[in-house]
C-alpha cells in the first residue's frame, strides 16, 4: 500500500475497501490453510474457521491501520493548509502590487499596478496620475491631496516624493542626473518629463533609491 499510496492518490473508501480486502484474503488463507493442511482441521467446521480468523485478523490490523489512517488525514490536511497558504500568499502579493487611488471624499476612482505607476504630480487641490495603459502613456485627474498620497501609498514601496509636486516610482527611473538645477530623474518612458528632487526631500529619495537599487 505504500508503494501505491506514493504514486497515486487514494480516496477513504478506497482506503477502507483496501484494509476489508487484506483482511478477508488473510482470514481466507488462514482458513484454507487451517481447514485442509492439518489433519485435524478436516473435522472444523469452515465457515466457523473463518469467522474467527477475520475477527482476530481484524484485531491484529486495525490498530496499525488506524494510525496509518490518521497519518493520511494529517497529510491531506497539511497539504490543503499549505495550497491555502500560497493562494493566500500570491493574492497579498497581488493586492500589494496594485495601488488604488481615491478621491478627496474616500471614494475609489482608479487601481493602477504598481509596475505601470510611472509619477504623480499635484496642481492645487488636484493630482494626476502618470501611468502606462497598454505601453501607452495615460493620465488620470483625482481630486486629493499628494500629501495623501505621500502619508498612505509610499510606504514599504518603491513610491517616494522626491519634490513637493511630484512622486515618483523609482523602478521607472532610468538615470539620476544632476545638472546646475540640482537633483533629476529620468524616467524609462517616453514623453515623460525629467522629475526634479528638490533638496527638502533629496536624502528620502537617496537612501529609497539606494535600498531598492540593491
């Protein structure tokens, strides 16, 4: 049954019906073996010879058997916890991975992957989004703060305000220049514009860059 039991899987009735039939093939050779090899067993009645030995037989091999039973319940209980675990593991990374933007009021307006997040710039009581739909550069106009979205989206992400009108998603910088402005970034799309680091936030975007470049 292990031999099997490693190849294939094997249901409780399948299980069950296995332990009945070694049962009743003992018991049936024993009885055979009983009945006709002795000289004595000619004279017992079979049907009796039989009886017996499916009950002791049943003694000897249940006890081994239920524990063999408990040990597959453990196992497909340990493997369901463990498919569990990943599909919940792969749905928080997922979740994590997408970044949902609401409104001034809470309400959700767009989910954007984090992947496709290219920077967020604000112009008075409004921000716009920057992102890839399709390789092709888009934007979205939210009614909210960035100092929202700087308190409750760049934390434990590559997100970082780098100036007071812009964040930016440092897996889209592709070069970090500085020029007799200061501190810019360019990002790794066309038609995008180089984002500025003002100096308030310059050692922020340096020690994120620094930790997400490793």
């Amino acid at each position: 049954m292990l031999w099997f039991v490693r190849k294939h899987s094997i249901t409780y009735l399948q299980y069950a019906l296995w332990v009945v039939g070694e049962i009743l093939s003992m018991s049936l050779f024993y009885s055979l073996f009983t009945k006709f090899i002795p000289k004595e067993g000619m004279n017992r009645d079979f049907v009796e010879i039989f009886h017996k030995s499916t009950v002791n037989t049943s003694l000897v091999l249940l006890l081994p058997y239920a524990i063999l039973w408990l040990y597959f319940s453990w196992r497909d209980k340990n493997n369901l916890l463990q498919k569990m675990a990943t599909v919940d593991q792969g749905a928080g990374a997922q979740r994590k991975n997408l970044i949902a933007f609401p409104d001034e009021k809470g309400e959700l307006r767009i989910t954007i992957m984090l992947e496709n997040l290219l920077y967020i710039d604000s112009s008075d009581n409004y921000i716009t989004i920057h992102y890839l739909n399709k390789s092709k550069l888009s934007h979205f106009l939210i009614r909210n703060s960035l100092k929202w979205m700087d308190e409750n989206l760049t934390k434990d992400s590559q997100l970082v305000r780098c100036h007071r009108s812009f964040i930016v998603n440092l897996d889209k910088v592709k070069v970090l220049r500085k020029n007799k402005g200061g501190i810019v970034m360019e990002l790794d799309a066309v038609n995008t514009p180089d984002i500025p680091v003002s100096n308030t936030y310059y050692e922020r975007v340096m020690s994120k860059f620094s930790y997400y470049s490793n």
